[in-house]
C-alpha cells in the first residue's frame, strides 16, 4: 500500500467538543480523534501520515489547503464546520487547489432542523460526503480517501 500523507481539518467550533452540545456531537473530544483514527483504522492507520489542523479562521483554513497543494498532502478530511453552509471562499479554494477532499461531518446535517445546514457550497468541490456517524465520519472518510487515492495513483 502506497504511504499516503492525508491532512484532517477542522473548522470552527470544533476545538471544543466533548463540551460542546454534547447531545448533537457527542462526548468525545477532539484531543481523542489521532487515537480513535488508529484504533478504528487499525493496521490502514500505520500505513498513512495523518495530520491535523483546526482553526476558527475561515483565511487560516485556506491558507493551510493552499500549502497542503505543494507540501506532499495526497488528500484532506474536511470537516469545515459551519464554514461548510456558508464560505464561497473556501469552495473556491477547493476549486483549484486540486487535491481530493472528502467533507465529514460528526451530525447528520440533512436531519438536522435548520435548512441552512442542509446545503454544502464545498460539495460541489469534494469527492464525497461521510455525515452522521459521529467521530467514526472521521475514519469512514479517512478510508474513503485512501480507497479514491489508491483507485486514481496506481
Ligand atoms: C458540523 C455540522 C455543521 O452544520 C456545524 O456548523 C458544525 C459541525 C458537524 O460536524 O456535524 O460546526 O460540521
């Protein structure tokens, strides 16, 4: 299997979690995400360099996409949070950066009661969405990457 260099992100309001309406995203926070992705990835997980990155900032998200373009990241796990609803700006940093990204997100946005977070202005520019399943999204989208990359580089 091909050594894979994968960046999760995430966006605002995703530092806190655990405290964070704990009803809707769950207990965890998301200083467990490294150990859980290992854990539910199991022997995938070793074969890849994860790394992560949050920020409250809609310019440091795009700023870190734009340097994930030429420092060897092969794909992005994006949970945008609610950037995901709402940034033309991000979306068009995913238009042209040209690396394949999968949006997650803990909650299942299409369930959820405000139609604003039914729509994603980024879904236009990733390969897939993984919603719903709490932090597994995040692994279900890791996998989902590696799948895509492995199809599309051999
Ligand atoms: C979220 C869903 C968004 O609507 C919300 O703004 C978030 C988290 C999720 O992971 O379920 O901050 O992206």
């Amino acid at each position: 299997m091909n050594r894979f260099r994968i960046l999760v992100m995430n966006g605002p309001n995703l530092g806190h979690l655990g405290q964070r309406q704990p009803e809707i995203y769950g207990s965890t926070g998301m200083d467990a995400l490294p150990g859980m992705l290992k854990r539910l990835m199991g022997e995938q997980a070793e074969a890849l360099e994860l790394e992560y990155f949050h920020s409250n900032s809609e310019g440091a998200l795009i700023d870190r996409l734009e340097l994930a373009r030429q420092d060897g990241t092969a794909g992005v796990v994006l949970n945008a949070g609610a950037y995901t609803h709402t940034s033309l700006a991000l979306a068009d940093c995913l238009a042209w950066i040209n690396l394949p990204c999968v949006e997650v997100h803990i909650s299942n946005v299409l369930a959820r009661a405000e139609q604003l977070r039914h729509r994603s202005l980024i879904g236009r520019h990733v390969i897939g969405v993984v919603a719903g399943f709490g932090m597994a999204s995040y692994a279900l989208g890791v996998q989902a990457l590696v799948t895509h990359l492995q199809d599309t580089q051999q």
